[in-house]
C-alpha cells in the first residue's frame, strides 16, 4: 500500500485521516494549528513538523486546506511541499479552492515530475466521517484511477469532471447551489415562523414537496434546535461564494441568485456567526422577524389588533440630514444645489422626508446623513408628496440599496430613536 501524508486536519480533514487509517494505510500527518493531530496519532497516525518533512517521507499527500492562501503557504512557503518533494510522488487537493490555483499546481507539480489531482469534496463533516465522500476530479485520468482505492477509502464515489481545475471549478458551481438552496430554506422556515406556524411541522412539507433538499435534511432540524455545531462553516461557505462570484465574473455569467446570497452570507459573517455552522445564518433572520424559527406557535392575534399594535409602539423620528438636488438647465447643462431635511419615517418599500423646499414627484435625490451615522449617500426616488404645516412630506423610494446598506440604516435609526 502507498504511504500516505494528509496536511489539513480541520472538520473535514481530521475524520478523512481518521478513515485512512482505519483502511490500514501507513498515514503522516500535519496541521498549521498545533494540537490537532492528538486524536489521529492515537490512531496510528505519524506527525510531521512541516509539510517539506510530509513530502520526503511519502508516496501521496492529500491537503483539504481552508483557502487558497492556505494553500500557497503550504505549497509554497519555506518550508512547503513543493520545496524538495520526491519524483514521483502525486499531490492530491480535496480543498475548495480557486480554479485558476488549482491549474497552477497542477502545473508546478508537473515541473517538478509529480502528479497532482484537483479533487474536492461534497457531503459535509457527516459524510466525511462515514466516509461516504463524493469525489469530483481533474486531472490524468490514468493517474486518478490509479489512486482510486485512495479515495474510495474515503469516500463513495469518484467522478472526474476532466483537465486540471475541473474538479475545482465543479465545487465552487455546487456550492453555489448549496449556499442559494441554504438562504431559501432560511428564509421560507422564517416566513413560516413570522406566520405562526409550527416550524416542525413546516419542513416536514418543506421534505415531502417540491422544496425538499439536501439542505432541509441536513440543517432544518439545527435551525429549529437552535444547534449550529459545525458541519460546514459560514465562514467557509462565504469564502466559497466569493470565489464563484470571482469564476462568474470570468467566465462573463450573470449571477444575481450567487450575488443575494453572498450578500446574506456576509450579513451573518458580520453579526458574528463565521465560526459557527453555515445555518446559523438563520439568526440573523430570527432578528427580523423578532422570534426564534422553533419557538412553539402563539396564539393567533387578529390583523387588526397587530395593525393597532404597530400604530402604538411606532415612534416619530426627527433625523437631520442633507439632499442634494439636480436638475438639467434648459441649454442642456446640469444645476445642483443642497437643501436640509428631516428623515421622519421608514417602511420596507422606503423612507419619509420632510423638508421646507418645494420638489416634484418621480425627481431623485441624494440623502446624506450625519458623518456620524457612517452610513453612504443613498439615492431615492420622489414617489409621493403631501403638504403639512407649510411643509413638504416626501415619500422616497430607495434606489438600488444593498440590504447590508438597509440594515445600516435600520441600526442607525434605532439608536437614534432609543
């Protein structure tokens, strides 16, 4: 049996070792954080002080690394693999990584009269430690059969997807799916709950219908427990959409499902929940609407008594800020000016502006706030005015606002308005 060096034993990495050698195989393993390979070294496992001393001492080295700095250091650096590796020897990636990295290993191993297969992996920590791993590779199609027990110690199933960074290419379109597929399961159970319905009860039709999904079977019951142990981190999630909107803008593919779901991925990476599992992006939606997802349903409220409710509890705001005006001149030229306002209410569809100066409905204007607030100009369109007390009231809508900007804005209001 080939000796075997795994580099990487992180939530992935650690059960795929652990599998390794269980299989009997002969296994040497490193990890940049110290303390990691405790557990595989009560396996049977070796330890090596720097991947060069994995790479002289085998005949394979897997490394399942978080991103492709990780990568170039391990590869790369001082004290790299890449730095006195063997003849021979065949380098395989299971990491989620950039396709274009993934070629240029391919290319540096190549040099340097090694193999090297870019193969990434599907099915998460559970599959990993059942070692029922789904394989996608690029690369030598000779060379990938001959490593196939390799990978079929680890998991169920190979398939090669052709030249080098094929396989890295196919993850980072798979887990684009996964990301959109996750935020939409999110976001329907939120609806639900908002709605007062038992959440349980919800993915059970969520599994039984056209919704279901590998995402409902996996994450429904942690967002209703409120259990985000890791299975696959948000943190990693956001950085494999990161690297599909980069591959979308090369390849010249229009991804605006990709683009919604990064945005909400970076929401939940900035209220905190990067290290926690990728459903924890349902706390950001349980802010929302003001109640966890599980939480038993409440008796039900008439609408009318929610709409008196609302009435009561919504507070008048009297925000200054500054909007800027422009307007074409008959000989074609372009006149602007700044006037003062007041920001008095904000919905879901748009803002309320008070202001002494005479505008006209559909103009647009420029809303700019107190440098304080840390929050950009902000362009809205006049949709609506009525007159009050020698004043003008304006109802905006805001044109084109990422929603990270809308919560912003929401924060703002709220300490200001506290």
């Amino acid at each position: 049996m080939k000796s075997i060096g795994f580099i990487g034993l992180g939530t992935m990495g650690e059960p795929m070792a652990a599998n390794l050698i269980r299989k009997g195989y002969s296994v040497l393993v490193y990890n940049r954080t110290p303390g990691k390979a405790r557990q595989l070294v009560d396996l049977g496992a070796d330890e090596a002080p720097t991947p060069l001393e994995v790479a002289k001492r085998v005949d394979v080295v897997i490394t399942m690394i978080s991103n492709d700095q990780a990568i170039e250091e391990v590869y790369f650096g001082e004290n790299g693999l890449l730095k006195e590796i063997k003849p021979g020897t065949t380098l395989i990636d299971s990491s989620t990584i950039s396709p274009a990295l993934a070629r240029r290993l391919a290319s540096e191993v190549a040099d340097r009269f090694c193999d090297f297969i870019d193969a990434p992996v599907t099915g998460s920590r559970p599959a990993a430690v059942d070692g029922t791993l789904l394989f996608m590779a690029g690369g030598d199609k000779m060379t990938i059969a001959d490593h196939q027990d390799i990978l079929l110690a680890m998991g169920r199933e190979i398939i090669y997807m052709g030249d080098s960074g094929n396989g890295a290419t196919a993850k980072l379109a798979h887990n684009t799916i996964v990301g959109i597929n996750a935020a939409g399961l999110i976001e329907g159970m939120a609806i639900a709950a908002k709605s007062n319905i038992d959440a349980s009860s919800f993915l059970r039709i969520v599994q039984g219908g056209g919704a279901a999904s590998k995402q409902a079977d996996l994450k429904g019951k942690k967002i209703i427990d409120s259990e985000y142990s890791v299975q696959f981190s948000l943190a990693l999630m956001l950085k494999d959409l990161r690297l599909s909107s980069v591959l979308t803008d090369n390849l010249g593919v229009t991804s605006p499902m990709l683009e919604a779901a990064q945005g909400m991925f970076q929401l939940g990476e900035a209220a905190g929940y990067g290290e926690s599992d990728l459903s924890a992006l349902a706390q950001v939606y349980e802010k929302w609407i003001g109640k966890k997802i599980g939480a038993p349903a409440s008796p039900s409220v008439p609408e009318s008594k929610l709409a008196e409710r609302r009435r009561k509890i919504r507070l008048p705001l009297d925000i200054p800020l500054m909007m800027s005006i422009y307007q074409w001149e008959g000989d074609g030229g372009f006149h602007g000016q700044s006037v003062n306002g007041y920001l008095r209410d904000l919905s879901e569809d748009g803002i309320q502006i008070e202001s002494d100066f005479p505008l006209e409905k559909d103009m647009f204007i420029v809303l700019h706030f107190l440098q304080e607030s840390a929050l950009p100009p902000m362009t809205a369109r006049i949709i609506r005015i009525e007159r009050h007390n020698g004043a003008f009231k304006y109802g905006c809508m805001l044109s084109a606002l990422p929603l990270y900007q809308r919560i912003q804005l929401q924060e703002y209001i709220s300490k200001q308005s506290s």
